[in-house]
C-alpha cells in the first residue's frame, strides 16, 4: 500500500539518481513499516520541465536548481 | 465531479488501450453514478518514463511488465 | 503498475458505491492489461469535502450533485 | 506550504503562458494568505499528452480545445 | 480542462478563506485561458491533518504556519 | 523543489511512524540532492480512509495491512 511519489524538475537529476532515490526510499519506508511490506511498497518519480516549477511566483530551470545546489559545497569547501 | 487519474508506465500500453481505458473507464464510473453525471466525468491517464517507477525497490521497464503479462497467457494457454 | 486514483465529493456516494468503484473499475482495466497485471492493479478513492471542489468558480456541496443526478433521472422518467 | 498544482492539455498553452500562470496563481495565493507566504507557495504544472484526457468519454486533442476557445471570442464579437 | 489542485494543511485557512481561493484562482485562470473555458475550470482544495506535512524534515503545525504569517505582519506594521 | 506524497490507508501507522517518514524520506532524500536543497525538500503524507484503497480489486482494511505485516514477523520469528 504505501505509495511514494516524487516529483522533480527535468534535467536536474541523472537516471543513477533516480534508481538511488526508488531504492533508497523504498529501502527507508520498509525500515518503518517492516519487511513484509516491501513488495506493495511503490515509488514513482514524475518530473516536470524545466520552467513549469516555480517557488515564490519564479519558474525554475535546472540551471537555477544546480547553482543552489554548488552554493551549499562551496560553503562547506 | 469525478475525476479519474490512471497512472501508467510509458511504452507498455498503446494509444488504442489509452482510448479504451478512458471510453471504459468512463462507462464504468456513469453506471454508478448515472447518465447525468457523465459530462463531469473527466479521465486522465498520466505516464511515468521506464525506469522511474519501482515496486518493492526495483525499477521497472515496460519489457519487465510485457513479460509478465505474457507469464500469464502462456499459463493460461 | 497501474493506479487508478478517483477523485470525489464527499457524502455523495455510499460505502457500497464505493466499493463498488473499486471492483468494477479494476475489472475494467484489467480486460484491457490482462488478467495477469490484477494483483498490481491498485485502486484508490479520496474524497474532497463539500465546498472544496470548484466548477467554473462556484464551491459545490453534495446536495449540488445530488441535484444533477435527479435532474436527469426525472427528465429520462 | 501552499502547493497548487496545474494539470493542462499539452499544446494548449504556450511558454508564455505558463509562465503567466506560475506568476498570477502565485501572486494571486499571497493576496489570501499573506506575503509571508511567498516562498513557500510552490506552484507546478502538469501536461497530459493529447488523447489521454477525457471529458465524457472523449479523448480531447489541443486542436478541439482550440475550438473551444474561439467559439466563445467569435460569440462575444 | 485545466485543473487546480491546491494542497493546504488543515486548521489554516477558514472556509471563507478557501471559498475566495477557488473563486480567485479560476478567475485568475480564466483571465489566462478565455471565458469560454470557465466551465470546464475546476479547482480542488485538499488538506492535510497539521503533523503531516514536513519541510526540511519537520512537520508543520497550524500554529507553526500562523507564527510564520504574523511575523510578516509585524515585520511591517 | 523535491517534492516527496506519501499515500497510506489510516490507521495503519501511529503519528510517531509518520513523524519518522518525515524525517528519514527527507535525510535519504538529502543525502542524494545535497544539504543545500534540505530546505525546498518537502514531504507530506495523504492517508486514504480504510476500504477505499483497493488491490486487485479487494478493498483494504487497516487490520488486512496489520495481518499482511504479522505474517511476516511470525515467519522470521
């Protein structure tokens, strides 16, 4: 039963990421809800283009999403 | 008012299983509901890429879910 | 792999018609994918309460709906 | 918090658009809620490819939709 | 075709509040898409219960969410 | 923008079990995207009310998931 969507912006996260995310989330959910329920355990990820996501009224490209992202390992460098 | 959301994986169903899921499905939900209700009865069939869609953890392929509806013709057959 | 979400108003329909939704929508996707995608076909209904749902701006409660049904019921008696 | 989420018919609507979209819905879910809401008010848009939207039981294409709107300009002209 | 889905925790907003969201929005939307499109415009409201909603990884109350509306109103009285 | 939906049947999980999905979806979430995106890294949980969630078309009671959850301790046991 537990169902986990994720959803995205396009072009942000490669496809090994997104195997990483349905294996680690399922892996995380199963840790709660016990082993049994791992094969009615589901996670799909839907992604939404680039310039169709916008936080505070600003549409995001993935460009925007990966300078946020540097920002942060910069200030930990 | 009903609204009706098939979410699918991308590549195992064609365009003519699409048309007949939603002329079906719509048939199904009026004869509950009744005839009056059938031009507030939307359907929509939302597609995730191959890949992007895990049941206990593993991603699927729509050659993944052909071959399991082919298991079963054979073991029909 | 297929899920079926249907989206309603609260307090129009019954327990049974419910559970009537589920069964006889899954039976009619699963003459479209074959009876061997049954057990990974998942039906889930979620209500909506009464003024939460909006058609051309106007808030509809259950007793809106109610009158639509009858509407037609009267006009086909 | 606010999440608004958009489901369109793709090709109906140009970059443009959506981009308004993003904007107005945003702006216009501060007027009720409050400025302080801003950057938690997240605005996505989802596209359903033609024919995979039903009204009815018909699989709408972005040409009909087109029709759609024209009627009513040439009406009010 | 276009359909809002506006996800809200629940004890925010007021059913006035919430009234004026589906009324403004497809107002908002339908200054985007033409007139002739207004009925076929549906907004949803869906709520979920305070504890249930996280960002960042905590889960928001409904006071959590009204703190944060108030600071903004001081911060400008 | 990582937006994490979880869909459950009620009465399945306690409030601490959801305040655990919360926080661990998101670390496990965290972990892929980078500490910079934690704070646009959203998770909420929509919970289904018992016999309205269906596979293969048999309506779900939370005592069925709770016996599907046994099953599996005793057999570890």
């Amino acid at each position: 039963m537990p169902l986990i969507t994720v959803h995205l912006i396009e072009n942000v996260f490669s496809p090994e990421d997104k195997v990483e995310m349905i294996t680690k989330l399922t892996d995380t959910m199963v840790e709660i809800e016990g082993e049994a329920m791992r094969n009615v355990t589901w996670v799909k990820i839907e992604e939404v283009p680039e310039g169709q996501w916008g936080i505070g009224g600003t549409a995001l490209t993935a460009r925007m999403v990966h300078s946020m992202q540097d920002q942060q390992a910069t200030s930990q460098g």
